[in-house]
C-alpha cells in the first residue's frame, strides 16, 4: 500500500468517525468535505501528469523527431491491409459481375496493386500531414 493510499485511509477513517460522533444532520457536510479532498487529489494527479507530458512532448520537438510516430509503423500497414481486404469483398462482387473472371481479375490487380505501393512507400500521409502542421504552427507564431 503505497503511503498517499493510507493517508487516503486515514482522512476516510476520520471522516466516517467525525459522522458518527456528531450525527446524521453533518452528513452532507462531511461528504462534500471528502470529495473536496478528493478532488483536490484528482486535480494534483491530472496536473503532474499533464505537465509531464508536456514536457515530454516538449523534449521530442527540441530533438526535432517524433519516435512514437514512425512512417514505418506495423500497425498502419496492417490497418490499411485490414481495410482494403474487406473491402475487396463488395470490389470482387461489382467486377465479377460486371466483368465476369477478367472483371474479378482487375479487381483482385487493383487491390493488390494499391497494397504494393502503400507498403512500399518510403512516406505516410500522417509524417506529411504532422509537417504541414508543424509548418503552419511556426508561421502563425511568427505572425503573432
């Protein structure tokens, strides 16, 4: 148990004991008296971990990388094999049926041939997208 949960015990156990000492007509002012100071201990929590996020993020933009964001990232790829294989589904369907076995073959080389170049691209669309936005952060700083 670490030492903040037993101060925690201990403010609940005085609460509990100050309730039955005085009565039933305090509850409600030892209740929000409680969840005030549990409140307070939210509040010191969100805070440091906020902070120390920031700081975090701020150290990546001050070594200029981004190693939470890789262009190669496993799952993107597998997302985007995921996606274009169940859409393949309704795309064999229209070109079987509008094509017969040429028109499911072309749907199969399209599917396969968009999957090609997307796991072979040195580049993803998040790494430009978060550049464009980088870029257009340092513009509107000067600009202020």
């Amino acid at each position: 148990m670490e030492a903040r949960d037993a101060d925690f015990k201990k403010e609940l156990d005085a609460t509990l004991q100050a309730r039955r000492d005085l009565g039933e007509e305090y509850e409600s002012a030892f209740v929000d008296s409680f969840l005030e100071k549990i409140e307070q201990r939210v509040d010191t929590a969100v805070d440091r971990r906020v902070r120390r996020q920031l700081a975090e993020q701020q150290m990546v933009v001050a070594r200029g990388t981004n190693p939470s964001r890789s262009p190669d990232n496993w799952g993107d790829r597998f997302g985007f094999a995921m996606i274009s294989l169940i859409l393949a589904i309704p795309l064999s369907a229209i070109g079987a049926v509008q094509g017969g076995k040429l028109g499911l073959v072309v749907s199969w080389l399209g599917i396969v041939g968009v999957n090609a170049v997307h796991s072979a691209r040195p580049w993803s669309l998040r790494s430009l997208w978060s550049r464009r936005r980088n870029d257009e952060e340092r513009a509107s700083d000067w600009q202020k």
